[in-house]
C-alpha cells in the first residue's frame, strides 16, 4: 500500500522513515522528493499491508511530531 508522508524535517533520510515503521508495518521501500521545498521533504512509502491496516496506521500517525516536525499522512484513493 503507497503512503504519502508529507511535512518531514529536511534532515529525515529513508532509514529514520524505515526504522519508525518497521514495527508498525512491513517497509517496501521509502523514497524521500526534496524537490519544491528542501526544508519540507514528502515522503512515498511503500507498506506490506492492507488497506484496512494502512488507514489504521494514518489515524495513528497523522499529525504526529516525528524528528522535527508534523506528519501529514495520506493513501491515495486508486492503487492496485
């Protein structure tokens, strides 16, 4: 399931995003875009999950201060 991770601090790397979750969900790959905003970087997260598991895990995280700043999670509606 793709998670969108926006709002990171700009010193986030993929192995913080990767060792918060792991033990929340299976972690696929992390990619971090620091294009447009390099004091905000986004985050694509790909998670070894359902989609019911995955909204539990947005209500869990949204808005939560992580390294620096707030988290906003969000699961784009069309995935396979």
């Amino acid at each position: 399931m793709q998670v969108l991770i926006r709002g990171l601090h700009r010193d986030v790397t993929e192995e913080m995003l990767r060792e918060k979750f792991k033990q929340y969900a299976p972690v696929n790959s992390v990619e971090i875009v620091r294009d447009g905003d390099p004091n905000h970087p986004w985050a694509w997260m790909d998670l070894a999950v359902d989609p019911f598991t995955a909204w539990r895990l947005l209500r869990q995280f949204d808005k939560q201060y992580f390294a620096g700043s707030i988290m906003r999670w969000y699961i784009p509606a069309h995935q396979s």
